[in-house]
C-alpha cells in the first residue's frame, strides 16, 4: 500500500484533522448553502474510539476491518473515507455488536468496503 494511503488513514484518524478532499467536497461535507446533510462531518467526533485491525488492498479494492465505541464512530470514519480523494466507492460493508472476550466490554465490529485511489 503507497505511503500517502496509510498517512491518509492516519490523518482521518487523528482528532481536529479532516481528509484530503476536493474543493467541491469541502463544500459539500460543510454547512454552507451547497452542503449535503448527508456527507455532513461531526466536528467534535473523536476518533479515539476507533481502532483498525486489518487493512487489505487487492489490485485497488480495499477492505478495512476494526472496532468502534459506537455505529456513530463507524458513520463519522465512512464519511471521512468517502470524502478522501484517496479513496472511492465506500461502503460499509458490515458491523456488529460484540463483546470483547477478555473484558465483556461491548464494542461495534465492522467491515468497510471500497476501492484505493492511487
């Protein structure tokens, strides 16, 4: 995986940092006239309750699994993704609650899907 993908990740993953996005995606992930409540970001998302297990790219389709605190951290990372302009068609593919055999502390499990702008 080139190294401007995984300093992508960890930007997106990194408190007060936004993705490397677009002009017309800046817009439309704010709360100006021409935004989309859609892609709309939380700003005071924290994303330290979010931690990667795997990060699989195959010829470009990337399948990214981990844990989360809530499905709303698991909304906020999909967004970020979505609007990177490293990554395309972001899914999420999947997600469950689970609790964590160790501790039975419960926790989000999920799968996102999509493919890797190089």
């Amino acid at each position: 995986m080139p190294a401007n993908v995984l300093h992508e990740l960890g930007e997106i993953l990194t408190t007060s940092k936004y993705p490397t996005m677009t002009e017309d995606m800046v817009r439309r992930t704010g709360n100006g006239p021409d935004s989309d409540p859609n892609r709309r970001f939380q700003p005071d998302w924290d994303p330290s309750h979010v931690w990667l297990s795997t990060f699989t790219d195959n010829a470009g389709d990337f399948k990214l699994e981990g844990g989360a605190a809530t499905e709303s951290d698991i909304t906020q990372l999909t967004k970020r993704l979505a609007a990177s302009v490293f990554f395309t068609d972001v899914t999420p593919a999947g997600g469950e609650r689970v609790a964590d055999l160790q501790t039975g502390a419960s926790y989000y499990r999920f799968t996102i899907t999509g493919k890797v702008v190089y």
